[in-house]
C-alpha cells in the first residue's frame, strides 16, 4: 500500500482502485495496530479484544454483559467466548444479576484489576508506534468517531 495520498480519480472506473479505497486504508490500519498490540499485550496474556473487555472494566467497574457489547460494538456470539477465556484466566467473574436473572454482570477479580499496573504502558507504546502527535492522535480519533457515526446513519438507513 502507498504511503502517498492517492490523487482524486477522474474516470468512475479509477474509483475501483484498491489505493483509492478509505475502507482499505483502514483495514490496513486496523491489521498494522492489531500487529503492535499482539506483541505488546502477549506479556499480559491478552488478545486485543480481550484488552478492549478490560480497559471498559477498568474504566467502569462491573458493567453488565449488554453493556460491554454495546461499548465495544461486539454481538453475544463473539463477547460471551471473550469473557468465558477471560474468567478462566482469573481476570473477571460472571454473575447474574439478583434484580433481574437476565442480566450478568462482569466484574474484574484481585487479579484482574492488578493487571492494570501493568498494561498502563501500552497506550504510550502505542502512541510511540503510530508516530503521531497527541494533537494529530486526537485529530485522527475525531474523524474516526465523526466517519463511524455517518457510517452507522448510512447502514441503518439500508436495506437489510
């Protein structure tokens, strides 16, 4: 992939170039960051999703299961086998809610909110891996969190 801003194509048919693609431009993004974060997190015991499941329980406490998929936009099917591998591993426990038994609630153990500690270096790592200044960083996650919101308008305006 080109490091060079594709020039704006004229023709209908040069918008079918792969370099022109915004959607590729981030999957390419997102496959590079995964890369860094794998290495970062294997002294953690992490995978990615599993550290985006504890950065919302350090952050928040214990939040229900419904909540920990709607924060990090992950469906049931792909968050209950996360949690399962995480309370194996002694980070957090899974309890239904005594008010309501549909509910269950995730809470972070002994261990779990120790590994904090240690994962508070990652963010910085990160920030030194992407070469960005904190104002482009934040910039950046702007547009990201404006080009979502339209993303997700579009989709729940389409046939589905």
């Amino acid at each position: 992939m080109t490091t060079e801003a594709p020039r704006t194509p004229a023709p209908d048919e040069e918008w079918l170039h792969l370099d022109h693609q915004v959607c590729f431009a981030l999957h390419a993004a997102s496959r590079a960051f995964t890369g860094v974060y794998r290495g970062l997190l294997k002294e953690l015991n992490l995978t990615y999703p599993q550290y985006l499941v504890m950065l919302v329980l350090w952050e928040q406490g214990d939040t229900p299961v419904k909540r920990l998929g709607e924060r990090l936009r992950l469906d049931s099917g792909t968050l209950s086998p996360l949690l399962k591998r995480l309370e194996a591993a002694g980070l957090v426990t899974r309890e239904r809610s005594a008010r309501d038994e549909r509910s269950v609630q995730v809470r972070l153990t002994g261990e779990g909110t120790a590994l904090r500690e240690r994962a508070a270096r990652v963010p910085r790592a990160i920030m030194t891996a992407t070469g960005l200044t904190a104002e482009e960083a934040a910039d950046l996650h702007m547009r990201l969190a404006r080009l979502t919101e339209a993303l997700d308008t579009a989709a729940a305006g389409l046939p589905g």
